[in-house]
C-alpha cells in the first residue's frame, strides 16, 4: 500500500516562494506471489473445431515441410495429390509426418481421408496402400506384399489391400484390413473384411477401379475399439461401416512413445497400380470427423509454439508473447493456450484479463504481462498447446520507482499542503521519508 505525504510549509521571509523540486527517498519492499494457470484439457472458441493436420488438397511447394517423403512418393507436377507410386512394377513410396504425437486416452484419434488406386497393369493391380501409426521416423520402404510397413514396430497400420498373397492369408484381392508391429499376416478373421462380399446399394467398394473414395479411422482408446467407414462421398454420414473390431490396445503396442503417421504405397511385379491421397484430416483424440468437404468448420490447429519475454520501455512492466504456427509456419489465430505459467510474479492479460480469455491475434500471438514480481530472480515462463510446448528463463531486475515533479506558491506564514503519489513499476509496496531540506521553511511529512 501507498503512504500519503502530506508537505506543510512555514514560510520565515517576507517574500512568495515557490519550491520547485522536493527530495524524497522512496524505499522498496518487494512482494512476491508465484502464480500460474494450467488447464486440463485444451480450450478452443466455441465455433472452432481444431484438428492437428487439416490439409485438404497438396502442394509440391509444401510437402517436403508436411512431411519426410520417401522413395517414390511426390506430388506430381501440376496436381494436388500426393502419388506414393507410379504405374511400374516394385515401387515404394511413403510419407511420414515431420512432427510427432502425443497420446491421449490410450493412444485415441480420429482420421479421414481419401485416395485412389488406378492405371493398373494388364495383368492386375498391386499392392495397395496403408494409414499407418508408428514411433520411428523411418520407413522400410518393403514393396511388393509388404506394402512399405513389413516389419515396422512399434506400428498400428489399416491395409487397403488390392493383391491377393497367399502367403499372407490375404482374403481377397479386394480387402480392408488392420495390422500391428508390421505383421502381415491375415491371422485374424475380425480383423478383415473382404470388399468383394460389402455392397451398399447399387454401390460396389473395388479398391482398385480409379474410384477416389473416402474413409474415417475412429480409434477409442479407452474401449479398446477400432471403426473403420468407407464411401464415395466426402461426408461421414453416407458412408458405410466395413470393419468394427474390438480389443485392439494401442497402449500396450506404444508403450508410452510418442508417434508419427505416415502414408505408405507399394506396387509388385508383375502387377502395378498408381496410389494417390488426396486430402487429410486427423486429430490426436477420438473425435469422428463428420465430413471432408473442405467447406466445414474444422480449422488447422497450432503445431508449434514460441514464448518471448521483455519488458516495455515505457512502463518498466514485463511482457510476454506465446506465437503459435501452424505445420506451416503460418499464425493461428483464435486459438488459446491449454496453459501459461509464470514461476513468479502474476501473469495476467494487457488489460488485467485472465490468461484464460487470451486468444491469439491475427499474427498467432497471445500477449501477457507479469506482475509483482521479485528482483534479481530468474522467472521461467511456460506454454502449451495440445502435444507441443515451450519455456524460457529470464532474470528479474529492480526497476526504480518514480514520484511527479511539483510545484507549491503560498504567502508568507502560510502553510501549504499536498500529496506526493509515488509509483513502483514491480509492483513493491513504497514508504516515504523526507531528502534534502528546502532553502526556505520547514518540510513534514505524514
């Protein structure tokens, strides 16, 4: 609290006189309160629905940011896809994703996208494609049966299967299945369809026939369930359900790691097949997504974030900024923050608002400032957004308090009074006492 200062002057001359400046020694008493916010689950605008990859047609210009590419994946010159192979015999080709996941509610996600399988050889269409889950940042690259994930564990894959091998219990050339640890084996009976025997309405699911067609992955953790919906429509709601399959424990396969997502492609000899996607969607928790229609609501969410801290030249207040990018590099606006902490001192809004109604700007930025702070102390500022986070350190310093030139006139014998309102940019309770007496009269502070 601020302590008035109450000057009464006794004037000994005969004559007016003003006093222009009063010498007054102000002493800090630092407060210091360690205060923060952390939320449980991530926050978003009620009209945003954010998913961690959202990306509804490719570019040559930005796969390589997207994505490692590997063998003979690429987006063809002109296109918007991404071809994972050509129309030639034992090609390879996948994509993985540049940043990793964390798990969630047993390792949930939700995933759509859509592709197509075409230009066949004349003697049939090879191999297929495959989504795939898997903790290392690196691909086998296996062509052939092997569809680029033989061998890959810790991984959780959903074949889209246009060969039959006989070798791996394929149960037609027209087949949707699910995979683990790179196994290729159709061991289990759940654990496939074959398309040859779906139909839905007038509407017959051949993998290999030039169709682009549309699929949602749905992964309940916490029930330990796998749904897996294929159409000829962007939206979720005309598709039909092909593969419904329980007891499936991606936390046991994972064991914790985090994970990547990859694309996988492969052709054989002498079959062949181009493999293209078209678009994605995906989000790191069960959360069905209803429609790839890129007119919709969902909205690409952060993948990085950056924390800056200074302090403002003006007020001697310290500032902090979170930037938050998309895969892209590009600012996010209207998203805020699961948390933002201050290891001292209060972090609050430009305006006194709580941390929890800071969205960030047109720029990606959420700006704050800390409050009562301590002096000489090393403050470490954190953030977070969904899997990705960011903190730094910096140290506090005591930064001078201030108190308004004034001027007092009054006549001779007669006393004067006023108050001298001291400010302190760190927030530091002050206490005043008198400097240098003036030339004329008598100083008392109260």
């Amino acid at each position: 609290m601020k302590e008035g200062v109450i000057l009464r002057i006794k004037a000994t001359s005969g004559k007016l006189f003003k006093i222009f400046v009063i010498s007054i020694i102000i002493i800090s008493n630092s407060l210091i309160y360690p205060i923060g916010f952390t939320k449980t689950e991530a926050a978003t605008s009620d009209s945003n629905v954010w998913l961690t990859y959202k990306i509804d047609e490719f570019s040559r210009d930005t796969i390589g940011q997207l994505f490692d590419v590997l063998g003979s994946a690429e987006v063809p010159d002109g296109e918007s896809f991404i071809r994972l192979t050509p129309a030639e015999t034992l090609q390879s080709g996948a994509v993985i994703t540049k940043n990793n996941f964390c798990p969630k509610d047993n390792y949930s996600f939700s995933t759509a996208f859509s592709f197509k399988m075409s230009n066949q050889s004349p003697d049939g269409p090879s191999d297929g494609l495959t989504f795939t889950l898997q903790s290392n940042p690196t691909n086998p690259l296996t062509n052939g049966g092997g569809i680029g994930i033989h061998g890959t564990a810790p991984s959780f894959s959903v074949k889209y299967d246009t060969f039959k091998n006989e070798v791996y219990n394929d149960p037609s050339e027209n087949n949707i299945a699910i995979t683990t640890n790179g196994v290729m084996q159709n061991n289990n009976s759940d654990w496939y369809t074959d398309l040859n025997q779906v139909t839905s309405g007038d509407t017959s699911y051949v993998l290999s026939d030039g169709t682009q067609y549309y699929t949602w992955i749905d992964y309940d953790g916490l029930s330990q369930n796998v749904q897996i919906r294929l159409g000829t429509s962007p939206d979720r709601s005309s598709s039909d359900l092909v593969l419904d399959v329980n007891n499936i424990d991606l936390g046991t396969i994972f064991d914790g790691d985090r994970y990547y997502a990859s694309f996988t492609g492969t052709t054989g000899s002498p079959n062949y097949e181009t493999h293209d996607i078209y678009n994605w969607y995906f989000v790191n928790r069960y959360e069905p997504i209803e429609t790839l229609n890129p007119q919709n609501d969902y909205r690409q969410a952060p993948s990085s974030l950056e924390i800056v801290a200074d302090t403002d030249a003006e007020t001697g207040l310290y500032n902090a900024t979170a930037t938050l990018l998309d895969p892209l590099g590009n600012p996010v606006q209207g998203a805020t923050l699961d948390s933002f902490t201050s290891s001292n001192g209060e972090l609050m809004g430009p305006n006194g608002e709580a941390i929890t109604d800071l969205e960030s700007d047109v720029d990606g930025k959420i700006s704050a400032m800390i409050r009562n702070v301590g002096h000489s102390q090393d403050i470490t500022l954190s953030a977070n957004f969904d899997c990705f986070t960011d903190s730094t350190t910096f140290t506090t310093t005591n930064q001078p308090p201030t108190a308004p030139d004034d001027t007092k006139t009054t006549g001779v014998n007669e006393p004067v009074s006023g108050q001298v309102d001291g400010q302190d940019l760190d927030g530091d309770n002050l206490t005043y006492q008198t400097g240098s007496e003036p030339s004329n009269g008598i100083v008392v502070v109260n």
